[in-house]
C-alpha cells in the first residue's frame, strides 16, 4: 500500500477521484459531440439521432446491472473493482476514437447504411461508461473509512469531476468538437488506466450491517420514491441531449 493511501491524503482523494472524473468526462464528450456530429457529419436527420440516442439507455440497464451484480464478487488484476474500470476505459476511449470514422468504418465493412454502425459504437460508448461508472465511485467506499473521510472522498470527486465536466464543453466551444473527441480519448486511457494501479483494494469488503423487516420495508419505499423521481427527470435530461442541438 502506498504511502499516499495510508495517510488518506487530499493528493490519494484527488488520485481516487480521477477514475470517476474520466466516466463523466465521456459522458460530456458524448453530451456535446454525438448528436451535432451524427447530424453534421454524417448528415443523419434528427428523428435518426434519436434512435441512436436510444441506445443510450439501452447499455446503461445492462451495463450498470451487470456492473452491479458481479463487482462485489469478482477478484482479478489485483482489485474487484479495478478491472471494470481498465476495461470500461479502454473500451469507452475505443468508441470515442470511432466516432469521427463512422464513414470509413461502415465502408470497410461494405455497409451502406451509416445507420447500424452509429447505433453500434453509441452502444458500444454507453456500455462501456455504465459498465466503468458504478465501480468508479464503489472503490472510493471500499478503501476509505466509514463517516467523515469517506464523505470527503465523495465530495472531492464530485467537485473534480464536476470541473473536468465544464472544461469538456469549454474544450468544445474554444477548440472544436473533434478535438474535445480526442481529448476525451486521452483523458478515458490516463484517467481510467493509471489511478488504479496505485490503489490497493482490501481482499475482503466490510459485512453489510443486519436490518429489521421495518427498515427494511422503509427502506424499500424510499428507494421507489428515488427510482420514481429519477426516472421523470431523465425523460427530460434525455429529451435536452438528444435534441436541444437541432433545436437551437
């Protein structure tokens, strides 16, 4: 264990940050290419966008659940965590490169229609987020103590994350969206590929504490309140990424 790690310093939280911060940085960079690229690019009319959008949600339900069940279980590359988050990366960085290529990628393959191979790498992009995305946050609890610390943890990757979000769209604006691609690339391999390395996760994860069948119900309730709350918001945070571009 580094010596960064034992102390549970503010550079080991900034450290343990960078993976999560690389997760919403692609989400960024696909906020503000995927529809203007699609639409400019490869001249895809914007009910078409749409249906690449679609797939969006579609890899969030299968990536994040199978993320879910199978990170607290698994142990290779030395972490439960740590390979999600290298394959996530690599993955996702993959998808992003493809994104400016669609048209070399669907002539190679004799396809004619751009359609299927936007669909495919948009899909490719999302699984690969979701599937990193969990995981990414999972390790800060794992190898930080319960209470204050781990609060900070949370609060410290949300505040970088957060700041690597809007230099996303600043990226974008000043420099271009094929640019803001590339460096999105970048920041998946560093970001992902290179923390994890010097983070050691514990071999065993701490019991869950027992609950009551009345906390148990409470909790239940509450957590379909949440899942109801979320999903009203999203029909409307997906509405905005998918067509606020064409819109405008």
């Amino acid at each position: 264990m580094s010596k960064l790690q034992k102390t549970i310093s503010l550079p080991f939280y900034l450290l343990l940050s960078l993976p999560s911060t690389a997760m919403g940085f692609g989400l960024s960079v696909q906020i503000s290419a995927l529809s203007w690229i699609l639409s400019t690019k490869y001249h895809l009319a914007i009910d078409e966008v749409g249906y690449v959008w679609l797939a969006g949600p579609l890899a969030g339900i299968v990536g994040q659940l199978l993320a879910g069940v199978i990170s607290d279980k698994i142990w290779f590359l030395g972490g439960r965590r740590r390979p999600l988050i290298i394959i996530g990366g690599i993955f996702a960085a993959a998808m992003l490169f493809m994104l400016p290529h669609l048209d070399l990628i669907s002539n190679a393959l004799g396809m004619a229609d751009i359609m299927l191979v936007a669909l495919t790498v948009a899909l490719g992009l999302d699984l690969a987020i979701n599937v990193g995305f969990n995981p990414t946050r999972a390790i800060i609890a794992d190898v930080t103590p319960e209470g204050d610390a781990r609060t900070k943890g949370y609060t410290i990757m949300q505040t970088v994350s957060g700041f690597f979000g809007v230099s996303a769209y600043f990226i974008a604006l000043v420099w271009g969206k094929e640019i803001l691609i590339y460096v999105g690339m970048a920041v998946m391999l560093a970001f992902n590929l290179l923390p994890v390395l010097f983070i050691d996760e514990p071999r065993s994860l701490a019991p869950a504490k027992a609950k009551t069948s009345a906390e148990k119900s409470t909790n239940l309730t509450q957590l379909v309140f949440i899942y109801l709350a979320n999903g009203f918001t999203w029909l409307g945070v997906q509405t905005m990424f998918v067509f606020l571009y064409a819109y405008l």
